[in-house]
C-alpha cells in the first residue's frame, strides 16, 4: 500500500487540479509510453559513442528534464507549505526569509533556463525531423565536447590524451557520413554555427553549436504567441536569469515573495508542457484522451495568451492616438514595428514642460492605455466647435492643437472623477 500511494503521488493522480504536477510528472510518463523508448534503451543510447536511436534518445532526455524539474517542484510546494506561516510571520525583511526564498528562486532560474533553451531546440527541429539530423546534432555536440577536452588537457596538463582523439576521429568520421547521406541538408542543421561542409570547417567551427541568444532570436521569428510568452519575448529576461546563476553583488536585483516563487513554478509547469506538445507534434501521436489531450486543449485553445500578447501588442492603438502611461497623457507620434513582430510605440508628453529632459519616450503596448482615438476625438472636436462656433473655420496646426487641447480636457475630467471616487 505504502509504494501504491508514492505512485499515485508520483503521478499526480492524488492532486489533479495541480497543473504542475500534472504536466512536469505524469505526462512525461504518457509520452514515454508511446515513444516507445525503454530505460534500458536510455543506458544503451547513453553509454554508446554513437547513439543507435538518437531522435528518440534526445526526446527521452528532454522528458528526463522535464521530471526533474517535477521532483524539484513537488520538493519546494512541500517547503512552502510546511514553512508558509513563518515566512509571513518573518516577513520580506526578514535576512533568514529572504535568503530562503532567494535560494528557491535561484534555483527556478536555472530550471527556466534550461527548459527555455530546450524549448527553442525542440521548435527549430520542427523544420528537420529526420533521425539524421537529430544524430548529426548529438554527434557535432559530443565531438565539440571532445575538442574542448583535447585542447583543455593539453593546456593546463600537457596531457595527450589518444584515446580522446580516437573517440574525436570516430566522431569525424560518422558526422562525414551524415553530411554526405542525400537526406540531409547542411542548410537545414540550424544548430551549427557554420553551415559549410564539414571539410570546409576548421577546427573548433566543425561541431561548435549556435549561442542562445542567436538561437532566442530565430526563434522569436517562427514560435507563436503562446511560445513568444513563455520564452519570455527578449533577451533581456535570460540575463536577468543569468544574474540568479552567477555572483551578482551590487548588480540588479529583484524582491522574492511566495508569489514570486509560484508564479515560476507556473512559468517552468508551461514550459514543459510546450516541450511536450512540440514532442508529440514530432511523432504525429494522436491524443483522443488523458492527460495530453488536456495539454493540447489547455495550450492550443487556450485564448488568454492571444489576449496577453495582444496586451502587449496593442492592435487597436494607432499614430495620433492619446494614451495614458503612469497616469500621464501622452499621444502617439510613431508606431514601429521589428522582424519579431514586436512593437513599439513613440509618445509626446503633452502635460510635460518643454523644458523637460524626456519631453518623447518609447513604450511597449502593455505600459499604454489608450484613452481616445485620433479620429473620434476629431469627430468629437468637430462637433463642439461646430455647436459653439459654427462659421469658425480651423484648419492645419490650429485645428491639431484643438483636438489636442479637447484631449487635454478629457483627460483632467477623467483624473478628477476618479479622484471624486476616492
């Protein structure tokens, strides 16, 4: 009884509203299923220089780290429940509390972003899903490894070691073979930092992998909105990660609060998921039940990430537009969209002295709301002027700065509503 109820915690069936359980635990175990991969396959794959199944050899492992990351979440969801009163009694302040939960959240951090970077893999594969490329991007990765040991070695151990070299040269020889197999094309390993020949690359650019940030940003280009908001839309999001991975006194920092910790629970629980969709997309496996059918129905009809990536795209805020940000009027002056399909909008402060050192900023649409368009205030404009002023005629300049000054008034009415309300 007693290994019965460590399954059935082990499977999340115990909890099965908790979707974190559900897709870093008892999906992996779905998909391994049908990938039709054994424990004793694993170890053969693992243990061989040249794996004999590596397409689904490199789809075992990404489950492998997709049910880590479930044990790590089962251990810290135990941490916060046992130990939830006392953090709220110590509170943020706290040097003890603050640590603890620092050290939570630096160790999410890295769980992001190693299922961040799979995530990309697993995506770019969708472009080259033969075993042949799958075993060309293991071998030119196990054979760079190799590089890096040689010349490791031989630098701080005078050490030459054959046998490394032997097991590199075997390596060569496989990775020729692949490249020279009419099914594959060079131009589709996106994972190479030199798409040449193998005999026209030169040492360590033979097998040398793409950095993450060149690879995030290809990536950027294809994935959809759901995969742009889990991978975090930019850069900038992974080097804050990198902070939590290295020594960051001083540097840029971030308070951790319980919140904080379950929001990354959540955010690593949908990057797994994403994997395993991308993984059953690989095999065209069908789910017309379990648990992968939910996943399918929760990530692909899911419309809440359309409607926050359409938050921060703001479809419906154009040029000429007045927006608020932080409780400031501004309009828009241009709207500039970039090959990630991301934009960016340029405002005029219209409250802010001339004098002002950022009279023009730059916002992504989520910092915006849009308080009026361009052509209903004209319309609105129009028609007070025409019930004041009939015969007036304004054109040009003199009618811009009027729509803008109705603007203007608009929007100190609506401040001093809500200060009304208060």
């Amino acid at each position: 009884m007693e290994g019965k109820t460590e399954k059935q915690n082990y499977n999340g069936s115990n909890n099965k509203h908790d979707l974190a359980t559900i897709f870093c635990l008892t999906i992996p175990q779905e998909l391994r299923s049908k990938i039709n991969f054994s424990e004793q396959d694993y170890h053969t794959n693992s243990t061989s220089l040249l794996p004999p199944d590596s397409k689904k050899f490199y789809c075992y492992c990404l489950l492998d780290e997709i049910e880590k990351i479930g044990t790590n979440i089962l251990r810290v969801k135990g941490l916060i429940k046992n130990e939830k009163e006392e953090f709220v009694k110590r509170g943020a302040e706290d040097r003890i509390a603050r640590n603890c939960l620092q050290s939570i959240a630096d160790e999410q951090n890295l769980w992001t972003r190693k299922l961040t970077e799979l995530l990309i893999e697993i995506i770019n594969f969708r472009k080259s899903k033969l075993g042949l490329y799958f075993e060309h991007y293991l071998l030119t990765n196990r054979h760079f490894a190799y590089y890096k040991r040689i010349s490791s070695y031989n630098e701080f151990f005078s050490c030459d070691r054959a046998r490394d070299k032997k097991n590199k040269n075997v390596l060569e020889n496989r990775i020729i073979a692949i490249e020279q197999d009419s099914n594959f094309d060079i131009q589709q390993a996106w994972y190479l930092k030199s798409q040449k020949t193998f005999t026209n690359r030169k040492g360590k650019m033979i097998s040398e992998h793409k950095g993450f940030r060149d690879l995030l940003n290809k990536t950027l280009l294809i994935s959809n909105p759901n995969q742009k908001l889990v991978l975090g839309g930019s850069y900038e999001n992974f080097s804050r990660l990198s902070r939590s991975l290295h020594p960051n006194i001083g540097g840029p920092n971030y308070t951790i609060t319980l919140n904080v910790i379950e929001i990354n629970i959540m955010h690593v629980s949908l990057l797994a998921g994403n994997i395993e969709l991308e993984i059953k997309k690989l095999f065209n496996y069908k789910s017309n039940k379990g648990f992968l059918k939910i996943l399918q129905h929760s990530l692909n009809n899911n419309p809440y990430p359309k409607k926050l990536f359409n938050t921060l795209m703001q479809p419906n805020i154009e040029k000429g537009d007045f927006v608020a940000i932080r409780n400031e009027l501004a309009e828009i002056k241009n709207v500039t969209t970039n090959k990630f399909g991301y934009k960016s909008f340029r405002v005029i402060f219209l409250e802010r002295d001339v004098n002002h050192p950022c009279k023009e900023d730059e916002f992504l649409g989520n910092e915006l709301h849009l308080l009026a368009k361009k052509k209903e205030l004209i319309e609105d404009t129009k028609k007070v002027i025409n019930d004041f002023e009939p015969d007036l005629k304004l054109h040009g300049n003199s009618f811009t700065k009027s729509y803008r000054k109705w603007a203007i008034i608009l929007w100190q009415y609506m401040k001093n509503k809500r200060i009304d309300n208060k």
